[in-house]
C-alpha cells in the first residue's frame, strides 16, 4: 500500500527513490502487489503538478497504472477514515491510506512519521524522513 509521498519520492527520485524503484519493479515483474487509494493518487498528482506542472504530472500518473491497482472508496471507508481522523489527528488523505491497509492487512509505504501514532494496528514500511 503507498502513501501519495511514496510515489512523489519514485518520480522525483528523493530519498526512498531505490527503495520504490525495486517495489515498483517487484509489481511489474508480478512479485509484489502494489495499491493506492483513489484520494491518495489525488494528492499524488496535486504535488507532482507543483513539481512538474500538469501535463508532466499527469504522465507520471498514468505511467505509474502499469504498477500500482487504484483502489476506490466507498461510504464505510469514507466514515472509517473519518474516525481515524478524529482519534489520531492525521491528515485526511493520510487517513485514507491508513485505513486501506489496515482493512487490507498491507504494509504502508511512507515517510510520514505521524503514521507511528497508530501504533502496532498499522505495518509501516518507513522510507526516508527527508526529501530534497
């Protein structure tokens, strides 16, 4: 399961880049399955298009279908990352990707440390805190 900053780290190749690059490859070769939220491929494409303007963001996206299964959202996950929200205070988007692995039992891919206020009910794979 990716966050949004996971894929924004593969395409402006910042720290967690290899990490994402051997994932990425893993998916296509059909050794890993890789998933995002439908909101987090949103907040994907909105920084990417502040890094690479629209049209090149906008590739990036659909480059990245060839690996990763986009997954919507409906009313329950909705009100579950909702609920999340309020009790641990991440952002909205973060809350979406949170739930999706839980419910999913997936391992999230980020560099967001506010992940950790979840506590064992979430597995996290932790990529570089910092990007360039």
């Amino acid at each position: 399961m990716l966050d949004a900053n996971a894929l924004v780290r593969f395409f402006r190749k910042t720290p967690g880049f290899m990490t994402m690059r051997k994932l990425v490859q893993q998916a296509k070769d059909g050794q890993a399955n890789l998933t995002m939220s439908v909101v987090n491929l949103g907040e994907t494409l909105y920084v990417l298009s502040r890094y690479f303007g629209e049209e090149q963001a906008m590739k990036c996206i659909e480059s990245a279908r060839d690996a990763v299964a986009m997954i919507s959202v409906g009313d329950r996950q909705a009100l579950d990352a909702a609920m999340l929200r309020f009790h641990y205070k991440l952002g909205l988007a973060d809350c979406f990707a949170a739930e999706l692995a839980m419910r999913t039992g997936a391992t999230l891919v980020t560099a967001d440390p506010d992940f950790a206020k979840l506590g064992k009910r979430l597995k996290v794979l932790a990529l570089p805190r910092h990007s360039g």
